[in-house]
C-alpha cells in the first residue's frame, strides 16, 4: 500500500501548478464573465441561421490558431497577434454566438494551464463584447446626410471594444502577478502599438466582404489568404520594434564590457551592482518588477563615463592629486553627455539620473551637483548603494576588500549621511537573506557556471551588526 510520505511530495506537485491564490481567483472570474456573456449571446441568438458551411469554419478556426502562433512577445510577458483582425471579420459572417467560441477555442500557447486558460477566457471576452458593439450600430443605424455610417462605425467600435478589453485585462493580469504598476506594463507593451492596433482594424471588414463576394476563384479564402501578405508585413513591424529595444540591451552589454576591459580589477563590477540595485528596487517598491528592471537597466550602465578617463588616473595605485580627483569624479557629467544621443530614443530620465546622480549624498556632500535628501532621484540613491557596497566589497588598487560583514557594518553606520536611511533598512533586510550577490567569490563563481542559485534565507552572520568603522578613502566617492 501506498506510504504516507509520498503524501507531501503530491502536495507539493500539485501548488506548483496553482498560481498564488489572488492570480487565481482572477483568471477564474475571467472565465465565469466570458461564461455568462457567452450563454447570452447563445440564448438570444440561438434561432439564428448559420451560414457557414463546416469547412468555412474550419477555415476560420486555422486563421485563429494561425494568428496565435506567429505572435510577437512584448517585454512585460505578454504578447500581441493578428488574432483580433480575425475575430471581428468572423462577427460579421456568423451568429453572434460562435465568434467569441471560436475564439476561445481555437488558439494555443505553451505556457501553464491557468495562463492557457486567461488567454482563451480574455480574448474570448473581448470578441463577445466587441459582438455586442457590432450588434448594437447595426440594430441602431448612423446616418450623416445621405451617408450611411453604421458599418463604419460599427467595425470601429468593435475593434475599440475588443483591444480595450484584452489589454485592460492582460495589463490587470501582469500588474497582478508581478506587483508592477497598470501604467507602466500599459507604457512597455501597448502605449506604441495602440495606433497600429486600430489602423489595421478595417482591414477584418474588408475580409469579411471578400468572403462573402470572392475576388479570385470562387472561394472567399483566396482572398482573404492574399491579405495576409500585408498582415505579416506589419507583424514584421512589431517583430523590428521588439528587437530594436532588444538591440539597444546588447550595445548596452557591450559598452560595460569595453569598460571591463579597460579596468580589469572591476570584473563584472556593474553586473553585481545592477543585481543588487534590481533586489533593492524590488524590494522598497513591494515588488515592482517593471522598476526593478528599469533600474537594473540603469544600473548596467552607472559608471560609462569612466570610459573617458585615462587609465593612468583610473588605474592609479596611490593616493590622487586634486585634479586627478576631479578628473574621477567627472565620470557622471561625461556619462551622460555619451548617452546624451540616445535621450528618448533608448532610454528615458531614469537612466541618466542614475548616471548622473549615484554619487550624490544624503548629507549633501556627494556629486556632482551637491543634491541632497530626496532631492536625489530615488533610483540613483538607490544605485549608489549598491555601487558603494559592491566596491566596499571588491578592493581596490589602493584599498584592500572588505567582508560583507565589514562593508553591511559600513553601510549601516553612513546611514543618514551618505546613504538615504530608509534604504539601508531595506539593504539589511536583504543582506539578511544571504542573496548570491552579498559575497563578491560567490557571485563570481556564480556567474562563470560553478554555482547556480537565487536569494534564499539564512540566519544572518552575528558580526553583522554595526560597530565603528572609518570608510575607506576612496571607498565610494569615486
């Protein structure tokens, strides 16, 4: 007979397929509010004649599964397809009823049951209420003079119904699961194809009326199949403007590892800071995903403008005259004059304030532009300390590395002088949990393949609490 320890492990089994319960509890209602408009639209319109044959709607139903397939991934997990050019045709050719079935039957992603089961349900959804909309024009008919705009209108309104509905629902579904806020899942993924979306949205009337009258042969399919040329050429559009972003990450890795290059002793110095700074975001923004990337972005890119300072000041062993000082420290201003071409293009005002501020103080000491408190740009007094641990921790030519129990004792005791007090609250917190980047060699090791593991936690080390200690001289001011 079966033994009772094999009773967790078919526990557990079973959580990791159920997403966290509120994520759950939404996908569901989802499915129940496509349910009941669905049984709607049946009963009402269930005397309606079908005038599809069976291979018509076949036809429809590979378009469907077609349009899924070659969709597009966008940066905040989701993604955007033709599925709804399709969907609004078939509302013009078949009972109000069977499009939104047919949506919600006949697409498939390879992703868990409960996100299968969103995507049926949303998109389903949309088509009914974009029915409804369909319905509602052509039962009530616009007139301008002796033009009729009801179709016009109607085709309009539908797609209006339908993209409202699916992005508003995966915009909740991604801000839900990810903590990230609607206003900036909507900015990564929707704000750029909005236009686009709607533009492309008359062609499902000029589908719909190529079915029904045939323009090549006598099969409405011909030329609805020829439409699709154009259909792909804009999916090629969206593909572009996905890997142009994609584009601008890579030239982002190269420019850190020409500086790497050029500063050996920083190996991988801006991959830890960014690692850290992306927790620490995470962390005081209750889980903001779309931030913490931002930031982890931002981050990637903090100390560019060294690639403007000779190595000789920048690799210099000993102590620095004043101007060498001052040549260092001009690293923010000659960073964000390098970026300066890509402002709105590449990246946005996070990034250059991060690059132009991590080296400002809470006390108003730092620079370059002696900011203090909350003058300072969250993000970049968020970046500067995760910098200033990270160097604390890694040595320098003139300084010998810390622990991460000297550098969290040091972090601690410029609380409120260099470093914004709620910050390092939240720094200790995480320090706490022993996340792989709190140790400088098992980071790196981490990173060259021979330790694979994320943050977990562990009882934090009894010398991490603070006691006196002098920052180093060019600990973090550099």
């Amino acid at each position: 007979m079966p033994s009772q320890s094999g009773a967790p492990s078919l526990l557990a089994r079973f959580k990791e397929v159920l997403p966290p319960p509120h994520t759950l509890a939404f996908v569901l209602g989802v499915f129940v509010v496509f349910l009941a408009v669905e049984s709607w639209l049946v009963w009402s319109f269930k005397e309606q004649p079908l005038r599809l044959s069976f291979w018509d709607l076949t036809f429809w139903a590979i378009l469907l599964l077609w349009s899924v397939q070659v969709e597009v991934r966008l940066p905040l997990s989701a993604s955007i397809s033709h599925l709804f050019i399709f969907a609004i045709a078939l509302i013009l050719l078949v009972p109000p009823w069977l499009a939104p079935l047919w949506v919600f039957l006949f697409q498939w992603h390879d992703v868990p049951w409960y996100k299968h089961l969103f995507n049926r349900a949303q998109t389903g959804l949309a088509a009914s209420l974009a029915t409804l909309g369909w319905l509602f024009f052509q039962n009530n008919p616009v007139y301008l003079g002796p033009w009729n705009l009801t179709t016009g209108i109607g085709i309009a309104v539908a797609s209006l119904l339908f993209f409202a509905t699916n992005t508003l629902l995966v915009n909740a579904a991604i801000s839900l699961a990810t903590k990230t806020s609607w206003r900036e899942v909507w900015r990564k993924n929707y704000a750029w194809l909005a236009s686009s979306y709607l533009v492309l949205s008359p062609i499902a009337l000029l589908l719909a009326r190529a079915y029904e009258t045939p323009l090549l042969g006598n099969w409405g399919g011909w030329t609805v199949l020829l439409f699709l040329i154009p259909l792909y050429y804009s999916r090629f559009y969206w593909d572009e403007k996905v890997r142009l972003e994609q584009a601008f990450d890579t030239t982002l890795e190269l420019l850190m590892n020409a500086l790497e290059a050029k500063d050996p002793m920083t190996r991988l110095h801006s991959e830890r800071v960014a690692d850290i700074a992306r927790d620490l975001a995470r962390k005081v923004k209750d889980g903001d995903e779309a931030y913490a990337q931002a930031i982890y972005r931002a981050a990637r890119l903090h100390d560019i403008g060294k690639i403007a300072i000779p190595e000789a000041v920048l690799l210099k062993p000993g102590s620095l005259t004043p101007e060498e000082f001052a040549l260092i420290q001009s690293h923010t201003t000659k960073g964000a004059e390098l970026l300066s071409p890509a402002r709105k293009v590449a990246f946005d005002q996070l990034v250059y304030n991060v690059i132009l501020h991590h080296h400002e103080r809470w006390d108003g000491r730092g620079y370059p532009k002696r900011l203090a408190g909350h003058e300072i740009p969250e993000e970049a007094r968020i970046v500067g300390l995760a910098d200033a641990y990270e160097a604390m921790t890694a040595g320098r030519p003139y300084r010998k590395a810390k622990t991460p129990e000297e550098a969290l004792r040091e972090v601690q005791e410029l609380s409120g002088h260099q470093f914004d007090p709620r910050l390092v609250e939240a720094f200790t917190e995480l320090w706490a949990q022993n996340p792989i980047w709190r140790d400088r060699h098992a980071y790196l090791a981490a990173k060259e393949g021979s330790v694979s593991r994320s943050t977990f936690s562990q009882p934090s080390s009894a010398s991490a609490s603070p006691s006196p200690s002098e920052p180093g001289p060019r600990t973090s001011e550099e």
